[in-house]
C-alpha cells in the first residue's frame, strides 16, 4: 500500500504586517505624529528642516536596516521604521517646499513624479509592486524608498490643500478622508488591482495625517488649536503603542 506524501506548505511569512482595519488605524496615527513630531524638532526647537531632516534621515537609515536585516516580522521594529520615514518626509517636503523655495505645488509635483518613477523601477526590477511580493532584500529595499516618498508627498499635498487650494484644515481632513473612502470602496466593490489601491490608501494616508497634524498644532488664528507639539506627539506616541500591544500584529503570508 502506498503511503501519502506529506506536502509541506508553501506559504511563508514575510517581515511585513497583515493589511488590517488596524493597520490602517496604526499608520494614520504615525502619519500624524510624523507631522507634529518633525514639526517639534524644526520648529518648537528651531533647529531647521535640514538639520532636523538629517536627524531624522538617520533614524530611517538605522531603523530600515535593522528592518532588512530581520529574519522575521517584528511589530515595533516595522513601526519604528514607519514613523521613521514620517518624520522625515516632514522635514525633507517641507525643506524643499520652503528654504528651497518650490512651493507647495512645485514640492508636490517633483515628490509625485520621484514616487512615480520608483514604483515604476520597482515594477520593471522585481515585476510586481504587490506587497505581497516583498520577499527579498532588494524588493525591501524598493518598498522603503518608495514609502519614503509617499510620506514626503503627502506633507507636500498636505500642505498645498490647506494653504495653497484654501481648504483649511478640516476642509483637507475631509477630502482626503473621502478620497480614502472612495478607495475602500474600489476595494470591496471593483476588481482593481490590490496592489493599485494599496499605494493609493497608503499615500492618502499621509496628507491626512499631515492636515490633522497642523490642526493640533498650528496657531488658533491659522486655524489650529495650538496644542504642544511635544504634548501631541507624546499622545500620539502613545496611541500607537497601547495600538501594536493590544491589535493583532501577524505577519502578511507570502503563497508560492
């Protein structure tokens, strides 16, 4: 009598997070912190967006090595990474927007077309951009760069909706919440490509977080509610941490 094969499973974890409700909770949070904690740094104190950029750039540098190096998923590492390329996205888009003087659609402009060409190398490299892809250094390193710049970006987009279209804060917050909803919707109600509408919730993530971000922050007579930037980031920080210790942090599975 023959006796069965075993077949072992050809799915395996990768360093990445599952894509949940959660997750999307965690990165909006660390997208507002990158705008009030870059913002504490450059302007509560008054070191500059090129000396906080590069404070903030080797943090990145640090912590996405530490995140290649990995063997294996590990939350507050990914998160630390995140928060990471947020806080100088912060300083970096507003570093071009403002000393270099670009303005927030110039800014916007040159930051949408480096994204694009990134996703376009990494596309043309590892032929895909799904994150479910993401098995290798090298597809790591193309993921990093290319959330790198969406958060630049979304400071930038951020910024240029509450200032330079005049929508103000909360104007921005609801736009991009919309546009956001809109992408859920495609998601659940459209066969769109998965990996299309994960880039485009994870950089509309950012210009939200952006708007929120100077809501707290900015002056009463900018339309703020001029709360400390050190308070709100401590708060924020906070937040995300009770959120990674209590929300489900499971590795996203790869299928061969």
């Amino acid at each position: 009598m023959n006796t069965p094969r075993f077949t072992p499973s050809r799915s395996r974890e990768l360093k990445l997070p599952e894509v949940t409700l959660g997750f999307w909770v965690i990165k909006i949070a660390a997208t507002t912190l990158g705008e009030t904690g870059g913002d504490a740094v450059s302007m509560s104190m008054k070191l500059g967006y090129l000396v906080g950029t590069a404070i903030f750039a080797a943090i990145f540098i640090i912590a996405v090595t530490g995140q290649i190096r990995s063997r294996r998923f590990h939350p507050l590492l990914y998160w630390v990474t995140i928060i990471a390329t947020t806080t100088v996205g912060t300083t970096l888009a507003d570093f071009a927007d403002r000393s270099l003087g670009i303005g927030y659609s110039g800014g916007s402009t040159l930051l949408f077309g480096l994204l694009m060409l990134s996703l376009a190398t990494w596309y043309v490299t590892m032929g895909s951009v799904s994150v479910g892809s993401v098995t290798s250094s090298k597809a790591e390193i193309f993921y990093w760069i290319t959330i790198m710049l969406s958060q630049t970006l979304g400071t930038a987009l951020g910024d240029w909706t509450a200032d330079t279209a005049g929508l103000g804060y909360g104007g921005g917050a609801l736009v991009f919440s919309g546009l956001l909803a809109m992408v859920a919707l495609a998601y659940y109600r459209t066969g769109i490509s998965r990996a299309l509408l994960f880039w485009a919730a994870f950089i509309l993530t950012r210009p939200l977080g952006a708007v929120v971000g100077d809501f707290l922050d900015k002056p009463l007579n900018a339309g703020g509610l001029a709360l400390s930037r050190y308070a709100a980031s401590a708060a924020l920080l906070a937040f995300i941490a009770c959120c990674i210790t209590v929300l489900p942090q499971r590795a996203k599975q790869h299928s061969a």
